[in-house]
C-alpha cells in the first residue's frame, strides 16, 4: 500500500474512533461495551499509523519504541479481516477520502480546506 493510500486508511480508522467514542458519551450506555467498541477502533487506528510509518520506511524497532510495545506485539498481531471500506479505498483511493473529506466537513469545528484527506492523493 503505498504512503497516500495508508493515509487515507489512517483517517478513516480516525473518523471510525471518533464516532465510536463519541458514542460512549451518553450515560445510558453499556459502559463496557461502549469500551471494548473504542478499544477495538484504538487498536485499528493505531494498525493504520504502523502501515502509514511502514509506507515511509520506518523500522519496526522505532515503531514499536514509539508506540511503547513490544517489536513482536506490534509486527506479528493478528490484523482483522478486510471489510468493505478497506475494499471500497483499494479499489477507488480518491473517492473513499472524498467521502472522508465531507466527514470532516461535517464535523470539524474549523475549515480544515476543500480536500483535508483527498489532498494527500493529488500530486503536489
């Protein structure tokens, strides 16, 4: 997967662990399935930030020291199986962070640009 493809992978498991946490925000809620939901979407982001690193040629040494764990926790864990997103980004790259660039339209405080993730597809 090359570097612009992984980024956008990255934020999507962004927006995915954001939604999910922000589900957890009513007291209603099973508070331990609404934990095990954002430590699943943590544990996805943070795949996301090791293929991003991978793609720039980062070892795993450095990136499992900056991640505080182990070489072997972090290059041998079990990834999950691709889901349709992930087939949607494969297949067409610029459409799946058009998509993530309405989301953070939707739900940034600020102007983060017409292309906050799309950007990271188009040469500069």
């Amino acid at each position: 997967m090359d570097e612009a493809v992984a980024r956008v992978a990255l934020s999507y498991e962004a927006c995915q662990l954001a939604e999910t946490a922000g589900a957890a925000v009513p007291t209603a809620v099973d508070e331990l399935a609404a934990a095990c939901a954002v430590l699943r979407a943590t544990d996805r982001y943070v795949d996301a930030v090791v293929a991003v690193a991978r793609s720039r040629g980062e070892s795993w040494p450095r990136i499992a020291a900056a991640l505080g764990r182990s070489e072997e926790s972090i290059r041998w864990r079990k990834r999950p199986a691709d889901d349709w997103w992930r087939a949607h980004l494969l297949q067409d790259p610029e459409e799946a962070a058009v998509d993530l660039d309405d989301w953070v339209g939707r739900h940034l405080d600020r102007d983060a640009g017409p292309a906050p993730v799309s950007g990271v597809l188009r040469p500069v």
